[in-house]
C-alpha cells in the first residue's frame, strides 16, 4: 500500500499532465470501485468538469474539479497514471476518464480494493483522519499529550490514521528506528524529549521519502529510490546502520516489524525491570 511520500510524489507528477483538461467522457469498468455517487449520476455530475488542481491529504489523491471533488483511495494495489493519445483499456482498470487533447486518466486496482468518491465536499470523507505529519499542527508537544493520553502500543497507534494520518509500515519501522523507540513501547510511557525526537523523526523520515520519490517495493510503485536507504525495513538479519546490531522483525497486528533491538530497547528509561 502506497504512504504519505508515494501518494505525495504520484500527485506532484500527475499535477501537469491533469491541470486545465476537461472530462469529456468517463468509462467505470469496476462499479464497487464506486464509493459515491450512483453510477450514472456519477457520469452525469464529472462530464464537463475541468481538473483545476491535484492534491492529497494522508493517503487520499484529490482530484479538484470545477464544481466538484474527486477523491481515490489505493490501498492495497491502485494505480494511477495518465496516457497521451490512443489507450486500450487494461483488465485491471477500473476507472477510465477520457480527457480533452487526448489524453486519459487511468485508475488501475488489480486487488479491487481501491475506492473513489465524487462529492460536492470532501470533509465528510476525511473527517475522521489525524493531523497531517507535514503540516504545521503536528508538534512535539501536540505528539507528547495524544500519547501520553493514551495507552498503546507505539506500532498500531502510529498505523491508526485517526491518530496520525499518512503513515503506514515501512515509514512507521523507519521512524521508529531513528527516534530510538521500541514498537511495542506503551505511548503513556513516552517521555518529552523521547516524543520531540519522535516527531523530528517522523518528518524526516517522510521528508526524505519525498525526497527519493518514495520507496518502490512492488510493481506498482514506480521510479522510487527510498527502498535504497532503509535503515531497518525489510533488513531482518541485516546490521543496523548505526550500531551494528541485527535487525530483528515481529509482528505487530498482523503487521511485519522490523527493528534494532540495541537501538530501540523495549523498556522506557530508568526502568530496570
């Protein structure tokens, strides 16, 4: 599933070749990729609508039309891309746009797992996600008491897009690595400085991902460098970059973990047990 820092890159390089072209026709091949409206006032409302901006918010591409919104979820295995002149459609598109100057906006989901919604406002669909890893809300006093205000461990809460949206496995092992944090440490158990770092460490981790174009791990992802420079992702076995210790993987929540256990000691400090 693609992270803040792949949807993030996917959207700055759909930008141009989207911005100022009208749907003049739209062709849904996979109606549960549907989420709302019904399909034929789907193409009833999107025909007509000119693409004036792309965006994202966590892990949601944004689509903004004239008059409407079009948002698209991945999740597990959507891609999204954009084809100049003649398309014949793939078996696992599922939403094709037919825009002006020849062009066509492809949403391609093998896995059928990706959803879309076409809506007059966006909020009601986003309404439940946490604050923007990025954005100017997520500080580390802000991290401090969400943690300290609850009692999980660290792993599931940073996946849980309503505490902190955009994250997901690779960019939580990453982050978790660099701030010097267990997986599985409780978060009331998290000190000032431990979630100050925490929270440089989660913006730097993202930052650098965007950076590198993300991380390509699967067909789908495409042109990302990020995969390169994992510090503990994927490296079970592997030394650590910063002290040399193998890194280790469990599962969290059904969810591979990988981590240095010399780095990231599970107990918080001064606790001798």
């Amino acid at each position: 599933m693609p992270e803040l820092p792949e949807v993030e890159t996917l959207a700055r390089a759909l930008r141009p070749a989207l911005v100022g072209r009208t749907v003049l026709q739209a062709d849904l091949r996979w109606k549960r990729t549907l989420a709302v409206p019904s399909p034929p006032k789907f193409k009833q409302q999107i025909i007509g609508q000119k693409i004036i901006d792309v965006s994202r918010r966590a892990k949601y591409f944004i689509l903004h039309l004239s008059s409407f919104h079009l948002l698209i979820h991945p999740r597990m295995s959507g891609d999204l891309l954009v084809v100049l002149g003649g398309y014949e459609p793939d078996k696992h598109d599922r939403l094709l746009l037919k825009l002006s100057d020849n062009a066509t906006f492809i949403f391609n989901d093998a896995r059928k797992f990706g959803r879309v919604w076409l809506t007059a406002d966006p909020a009601p669909v986003l309404a439940d996600l946490g604050p923007e890893p990025l954005s100017e809300t997520f500080t580390s006093s802000w991290l401090f008491a969400a943690l300290r205000a609850r009692r999980r461990q660290l792993k599931p809460l940073l996946l849980d897009q309503t505490f902190l949206a955009g994250l997901g496995n690779i960019y939580t092992d990453e982050s978790l690595h660099r701030a010097k944090l267990h997986p599985l440490r409780l978060s009331n158990s998290v000190t000032e400085d431990e979630a100050a770092a925490l929270c440089h460490s989660v913006r730097a981790v993202l930052e650098e991902g965007i950076r590198r174009n993300g991380a390509s791990i699967d067909w789908v992802y495409r042109g990302g460098e990020f995969q390169n420079h994992f510090r503990v992702y994927g490296r079970t076995g592997q030394p650590c970059p910063v002290c040399g210790t193998a890194v280790e993987r469990i599962t969290v929540g059904q969810r591979g973990t990988h981590f240095c256990p010399a780095c990231q000691p599970i107990s918080p400090p001064g606790d001798s047990t």
